[in-house]
C-alpha cells in the first residue's frame, strides 16, 4: 500500500526546501512528501493522484504566490481531496486572510514563518493534524476504475471482461457515487463521454474497446514470429487443463482467448462437485489457479483476441486473429466452448446489458440489492446463479418450463435452494416480453399449460438456456454434427465427407477433428458431457495425443 502524501507548495525556493526537509526528516517513515513551486504543476499533478488512488492526508500551501493565492489553491483541491488537512503557510501581515480563510476553505492551521525550531513550532501541530486525520481515513483504491451508468451494455461488457480476467476494478456508478463525479471534474470528462476507464497509472481512456484495455493491463502482448508445438484456442477448463500439461511436457504452448479465461465455469459462482474441494471453490478461483499454473509452467496466454481461420500448410497450421496477425503451429487445440442461447423474445435484445443478462450474475449481483430478480434455466449454472444472488436481492425466482429441476439440476443444488427462503422455482413459466424505458423494469411472463399472463416488477433477468458451440468462425474442412459441435476421433468414420477429407492411413485419434493435428476438447466436442471435471480430462488428454501426432510428422 503506498504511503498518504504530505503535499507542500510555496514559490519561495528557499521556504520550500527548508519546509521539505522539515517535514522529511519527522515524517518519511510513514508519508511521501511531495513538494512544488508551481501551483499549476500541482493542480496537475493532484488530478494523476486522484486517478491513481493515492491519498493525500495534508496540504500545505504559503498564502502569497503569483500564480494563485493560497486560498483560492485550497478552495480547488477541496473537490478533490476534501478530507485532506489544509494549512496555510503565512507571514505576520496576512494573518487577517489566514483568520479569513478559515471560514472559506474551512482551515485547519495556519503556521506564521518562519517555524524554527521545529520541534516546537512545526511538529506539534503538524501530528497532532495527522493523528486527526488518520482517525478517519480510509485507503483509497488502488487499481482500475470504470465509471459509467449501472444499466450501459458497454459499461457492463467492461465490467464483465475485466471480472473475467480476475482484474480487480472499482465501479463507480455516477448516478450514485459522488466519486466518479469528482474523477470525471477532474479530469475534464463529461458524462457523454462515459463508461470512462482509469487505469492504475492514473492515464484514462473513454468508451475503450476491450482490445484496448487488455493492452493497456498486459493482457494481449505482441504475438512473436516463432513456431509453437501447439495452440489452444480457449481457455475455458478445457483449454487451461491443456495448457498446463502442454507446458508442463516441454512443448511450446500458446493459450488464445476471444473474452476471458474460464469460459462458462469461470463465472460460476461455487462449484461444489469438483474433485478435491470439500468446500467448493468459486470459477473465478479454479481459473486464477489454472492461469497461474499454466504461466508457472510456461505457457503464454493472448486475451482478448479472436481466431478467424485456420490454414493449413506444409503440415503447419497458420492461425489468423481478428486483428490480422498470424501465429503458426504444428498443432491445434480447439476448446472455444459454447455460448448461451439467446432468447428470442420481444424486448430482450433493447435491455441487453442494460438489466437482461446472459450469465453474469457475479459481476451485476451487488446491483440487485434488495430487489426482485428472475433466473431463466434449470441447469447447474442457473443453480449456482441464484444461490449466489440470493445472498443480494430480496427475492429469488428460478423460471423453467418444466414441472421441476430434478431432471436437469445436481442434487446439491436442488437440496440448496429448496432450503434458502427467498429462492421460489418458477414451473412451467416462460417470459414472453421484457418491459422497460431505458433499462428493465418489468417482465411480462406466461404459464405455459394454461396461457395466463402476469406482469411483474424485475431488477434484472439473468439467461442461462441451452448452449451452442462456438465453430462458426471454423472455415477448414472440420466436420460438425447437425448441431454445430465438432465432430472427433471414432464418430467421424461413419460420416459420408470423412473419407473425403481424411488422407492418412491411420483412423482419427480420440480427440482428433477430421483435420489431421487438430483435437478438439471439452463443451465444444460432441458427445462432451459437459462438466467441468470432463473438460479438465479431455483437455489433458489431448495433450497425450499432440504428442502422438507430432511423433508422426
């Protein structure tokens, strides 16, 4: 944690050196001093202190300066540090705008000059402020702020990509934190201008992509013009299980990831059936492990960052990103997973981001506070979803079509939320409409045997229907079933293209796509079972056959 600065300014050189070593000599072990003579160059540099969290705990600043008097100085950094000590550096014949200023700027002291000795004059008041001032203070954030209105689809993706990546962040709602008023005075933005994103470093950019802000925290470095052993395109459970073992055997590993890592898993708020966890462990936990494990080991990992197409060449696999660089492979592990359905409904689409949510119930649930909000699903994730939201909103509801959950939810879970008071399952409901002006507001839902509709009050929606693979960006000769899954290793002999396509004299391994030294692993196999423990199994177990593979060729 950085240390609260003692902010010091006076024109007069020879003042400021002696009031800076003053202030050194009693107070470094616990403060940063910072000194200027320039009450522009510290307005400034009080705007990258304010974006990069640090604390001022006291100012102090002399009376008489040609570029600002020291009134109107603190009259300006109240905004932005108001719970900062001012003191007014003067000499005897401004001792009436000293007694002045205390009612303007609300002062804390003024100190007459000079203050020799120091033990006596300065030192005294000086802590005696501070231990004051500590009382009450709290640190400040260190790390990246997004600010921005609580029902924008962009803000939302931001928050979304960045809780996904494990990167901790500060919302700053600015109908609702002053906060983010302030930064955005600060740094003269305006509210059209917002979501607005502050990094560490205290540099901002407004509206960014999130391409732009993965660059920004180190997320996607320049791809290097060399030949990986394998590509794993993914990084869900799956494709983290294959880079840990890719790397741990030696082979030259890259992980490529379109949003963040931990696909669907990663968002789950507790799984509690994964091996070796008694207690259960969040998405976002198992994935900081897996990420951790995998880098320790040396695999190397690009985010975000798309993959367009796959080339094949000379036995090499040339791997086109969005962006239009190229990584080259000897072989490919495709584990990009599946997404949620969408829910083809009227008014779904106008509140996406804004309140209607696929996933996400961990990066919005804070939101949900004491309101009502409503789950679509039956599956394992809707589960983990409300059990974790329920700890937020006031009420619960789980809408499935059927007549209950024991055909598609894990016991556990079932036992959980039929154990948690403000958890009500919904059956046989479905929404037929999202009602709202600029965000949700209301949903309009129907019985499915009996037709009767009722409207109902919802803070947010949260969609957790079916899955589809993510293959459409697949352009090689890789069969999918009719359901757009890949296709692998013994199911592929009995398709009609297969002997087409496939030219050696050995049939498809395991996990092998019909393009020889391209696996496919986890929720986007067919045939998956679509559990987190399987993908972990599949993921290594494509490793096994990589090294078959490259022992061929």
């Amino acid at each position: 944690m950085s240390k609260p600065i003692l902010f010091s300014i006076d024109d007069d050189e020879q003042v400021l050196r002696a009031i800076s070593r003053d202030l050194k000599s009693e107070y470094a072990k616990n403060y940063k001093i910072v000194s200027t003579s320039s009450a522009k160059e510290a307005l400034e540099s009080l705007t990258e202190f304010k974006n990069s969290g640090d604390s001022v705990a006291m100012f102090l600043c002399d009376q008489r300066m040609p570029e600002m008097e020291g009134v109107d100085f603190l009259q300006k950094v109240i905004p932005l540090f108001p719970d900062a000590k001012r003191v007014l550096l003067t000499a005897y014949s401004d001792t009436e705008a000293a007694i002045k200023a205390i009612n303007d700027v609300q002062l804390d002291y003024y100190l007459m000059k000079p203050w020799n000795p120091p033990e006596e004059k300065l030192f005294p008041v000086i802590t005696d402020l501070l231990n004051d001032w500590q009382s009450n203070y709290q640190p400040e954030f260190k790390g990246i702020k997004v600010i921005g209105y609580q029902f924008s689809p962009q803000a939302h993706e931001i928050k979304d990509f960045l809780a996904g990546n494990l990167i901790p962040y500060q919302w700053l709602d600015v109908q609702k934190n002053s906060e983010g008023c302030a930064l955005l005075t600060a740094n003269g933005l305006q509210t059209e201008q917002l979501p607005v994103v502050i990094f560490e470093d205290g540099s901002f950019q407004s509206k960014p992509s999130l391409r732009e802000i993965g660059a920004k925290t180190g997320l996607n470095p320049q791809v290097k013009n060399e030949v990986y052993d394998v590509v794993i395109i993914g990084a869900g459970p799956a494709g983290l299980a294959a880079a840990v073992y890719g790397a741990s055997e030696g082979l030259k590993t890259l992980v490529i990831e379109r949003k963040a890592p931990g696909g669907q898993a990663g968002t789950s708020s507790r799984i509690e059936n994964y091996l070796g966890f008694p207690a259960g462990l969040s998405g976002a936990d198992l994935t900081r492990r897996a990420i951790s494990q995998a880098m320790r080991l040396g695999a190397e990992f690009i985010t975000p960052q798309s993959v367009k197409d796959i080339r094949l060449k000379e036995g090499y696999k040339t791997i086109i990103l969005d962006d239009g660089s190229e990584v080259v492979s000897r072989t490919v592990v495709i584990t990009t997973g599946v997404d949620y359905r969408k829910l083809e409904v009227p008014g779904i689409e106008n509140f996406t981001g804004a309140g209607v949510y696929y996933g996400a119930a961990v990066t919005e649930a804070s939101a949900c506070k004491d309101q009502d909000v409503y789950i679509i699903g039956g599956g394992n994730s809707a589960g983990q979803a409300a059990m974790y939201l329920s700890k937020f909103a006031k009420q619960v509801y789980i809408m499935i079509r059927r007549q209950g959950l024991n055909d598609t939810m894990s016991a556990y879970l079932i036992n959980q939320i039929g154990a948690t008071p403000n958890i009500e399952v919904m059956p046989c409901t479905e929404v037929a409409e999202a009602i709202g002006s600029t965000h949700l507001e209301k949903l309009k839902l129907i019985n499915v045997n009996s037709d009767e509709t009722t409207i109902r009050e919802a803070a947010a929606l949260y969609i957790f229907i079916g899955a589809k693979p993510y293959t459409d960006w697949i352009g090689l000769d890789i069969i999918k079933n009719d359901k757009q899954f890949i296709e692998t290793g013994r199911d592929l002999i009995g398709n009609d293209v297969f002997r087409r396509v496939w030219k050696l004299k050995r049939d498809p391994y395991l996990l092998e796509t019909s393009s020889p030294g391209i696996f496919a692993a986890g929720d986007v196999r067919a045939g998956a079972m679509n559990r987190v423990a399987s993908s972990v199994g599949e993921g290594s177990m494509a490793i096994s056959f990589v090294h078959k593979y490259l022992a061929e060729v």
